[in-house]
C-alpha cells in the first residue's frame, strides 16, 4: 500500500468537495441578490455583486477552450525549457490572489486589526485596505516566495500542495458553469484530450513517451509519470510544472528506490470534476433541495472515480488519464438523479430554467397568498367607499 495515494485522495476529495460547497453558496447568494432578495444574504455576499451568477459559456467558446488546452500541451512539449519559468510566474500569482480570497473571510471575522489605512494613491489604482488584510497579503506573498525559492528541496512538496489546494478551491469557486449541457460538452472533450494526450501520443513520439507523461514530469525519464503517476526527482536541476499535487512515497516496497520519487495529480483532474459538483451544490440550494441529493452523490462518486483511477494505475503500471474514470463517475449519476426526479430538462438547460421556475412558482405563491373576495362583497366596498368619496368631495 502506497499511502501517498490516500494523502491525494484525501486532498483531492477535501478540495473539491470544499471548492464546490463555496460555489454554489456564492451562486445562490448571487441569485437572490438578482431577483430582489438582498435582505436575505449576509454582508460577506453583496461585497461579491461584481460577480456574475454563473460565466456565460456557450458550446463554441467550450470547443475553443479545449483546443487552446492542446496547444499549450504542445507548446509545453517542445519548447518546455522555455515555458516553464512561464508557468511558474503565473501559477505564483494566481497562487498569491487564491490564498488571499481564501483566507479573507475568514480574517474578516478577525476583531483585531480591522482598522484601516490611510488612502494611498498608486496611479489609476486607489487603495484603502485595513491592517489585517494587509497581513494577509503579506502571509500570501510569503508562502508563494518560500515555494519559489525552495521549490528544489524535499520539503517544497508541501508548500505546493498548499499552494494548489487555495489555488483549485478558488478556481471552483469562481468559474461557476451554467448549465448541465455546458458541463457535460467540457468534460467530455477533456475525457477524449486525457485520453489522446496519455494513451495515444506514444505512438507519435521517438522515445515512446506520452506528451502528458513529459510535460507533468518535466521530461523525466520514469516509467510511471503523469495524471495520477509518480514524477522524477524535484531536488535535481530540471525544472517541473507546478500545477499538479505532489507527494512523496510513503510505502514500505522495497523496490521503491527504484520509483520516481512522487505521485502526481494534475489540477486538471481536481478543477473539471469540481466545477460539476459545484453546479450540482447550486442546483441543490436553487431547488431547495434539503438533502442536496445531487452535490452529495457527485462527490462521493469523485472519491470513488479516483479509487479506480489508482487501481488502474496499480494494475496496469503506468501512467493514467484520470479523467478517463473521473468523467463517467461523476456525470453519469447526475443524469441517473435528473430523470428520476424528472428534473433532467432543468439541470440540462441550467440557471435560465430555474430562474424561470422560481418566477413561476413566486407567482402562484403570490396569488396563493392573495385573499379571495366574494364579487357581491366587492361590489358592495367599492359602491361604499365611491359615496364616501363622493360626500367628502361635496363637504
């Protein structure tokens, strides 16, 4: 047993399942505030109303997304050393914006440090921030700096993990899809892009590599690298992409000296699963759905897509595209749940149906709620308070 397998999972799990449950609270927190219902959300939601409820995706803009995705994997094959100081700046500052957006609710119920600085104007750019969240800031651009600086020791796994962790919670959090059919299209493309880019591009290749298996292991020479593999040695000279989870080995095979030094999940397989849980948790708040049937049973299937993600691994010895057991797991019973509670066409056509259905059901609500009046009694108010009108224009 390779316990650096559960560590992933349980990281895994916790992200998405963390990252999704945000999600659909911001949605549904959104959606109130976009029918009227302001009252009804904290303080922490309306500092949010720049956001929109859900991104506006159509099938197009999904199909170009993908083939976007490709062409970075190829510009990262061959011109890796290159792109990969790239990738590294990048991830750095997302990684900064993630751990401060993370962590700034929770620092705002902080009683201390919450008065605020003078105004500092820098060019176009205003700002006024109080002391404790110019604590945090500093905390997040320390965390990143030590990642970067020690990103070679056998310590710096964890400070990437924790890095990615804040990363994927914020990136579930804020690309909210808006509909079964949009989510469905974008991880069944990825289910094919996993599949091409391990399985297939070994064939195409002159050390008989997949392109995946290269660019997540930084071109390293192991036998099982890649989504849900193990990577080569970080504390070398060769640089590595850091968007995956890393975690040592921590079994006792002897045979293990003979391994690459870490087990790998790519932030592709947390991020695209998530975003459908999340979609799942915000249908579950917009229907009012107290067991939250669908946000529950998608994540338990996430958990359970990796179980066989790592069995494939452990069976066939090499390198595994996730998404290949990850997408079946968790939209299949989606479907199952939809046409069961015959709510299919409303998952399917997403935030437009249930904004629709809420209007119609606030509307029978209203006229529920209404008082009937018997014809003959109104006829009779009306002639009355006509006289009573009628004298005190005469007085």
């Amino acid at each position: 047993m390779d316990y650096s397998l559960l560590v992933i999972w349980s990281l895994a799990v916790l992200t998405v399942g963390i990252g999704a449950y945000w999600s659909g609270l911001v949605r549904h927190d959104l959606r109130l505030i976009s029918q009227g219902h302001s009252g009804e959300v904290s303080e922490e939601a309306k500092a949010i109303l720049q956001e929109e409820v859900s991104l506006s995706v159509t099938p197009m803009l999904v199909g170009v997304f993908v083939l976007c995705m490709c062409g970075m994997l190829l510009l990262l094959y061959f011109f890796f050393s290159y792109l990969v100081y790239v990738i590294i700046g990048l991830f750095v500052l997302a990684s900064i914006t993630a751990v401060y957006q993370c962590l700034e609710p929770i620092v705002r119920r902080i009683p201390v440090g919450a008065v605020k600085l003078p105004r500092c104007d820098a060019g176009f750019v205003q700002v006024h921030v109080e002391v404790r969240q110019l604590v945090l800031f500093i905390g997040a651009v320390t965390l990143a700096v030590c990642w970067v600086v020690y990103r070679k020791e056998k310590f710096a796994w964890i400070l990437q993990d924790i890095l990615g962790f804040a990363f994927s919670v914020n990136m579930i959090r804020q690309v909210r899809l808006p509909s079964l059919k949009i989510c469905t299209l974008l991880l069944v493309l990825l289910f094919f892009y996993d599949i091409f880019f391990v399985f297939i591009t070994p064939l195409f290749t002159k050390n008989g590599q997949s392109v995946m298996v290269e660019v997540a292991t930084g071109g390293g020479s192991g036998v099982s690298g890649g989504t849900g593999g193990n990577s080569g040695n970080s504390s070398g000279g060769d640089e590595q992409l850091p968007m995956v989870i890393r975690v040592p080995h921590l079994g006792y095979d002897p045979l293990s000296v003979c391994w690459q030094r870490y087990s790998l999940l790519g932030f592709g397989d947390i991020l695209v699963p998530g975003m459908l849980v999340g979609f799942c948790h915000g249908f579950d708040l917009a229907t009012a759905n107290r067991r939250k049937l669908y946000y529950i049973s998608t994540l338990i299937a996430y958990g359970l897509g990796l179980m066989v993600t790592f069995a494939g691994l452990y069976l066939m010895a090499v390198a595994q595209p996730a998404l290949l057991y990850l997408v079946p797991f968790t939209l299949i019973p989606v479907f199952l749940l939809g046409l069961c509670r015959r709510e299919f066409s409303i998952l399917w056509n997403g935030d437009g149906q249930v904004v629709e259905n809420t209007r119609l059901t606030d509307s029978s609500n209203l006229e529920c709620a209404q008082p009937k009046v018997d014809p003959a009694k109104e006829s009779l108010s009306e002639r009355s308070s006509t006289t009573k009108d009628r004298d005190a224009l005469m007085d």
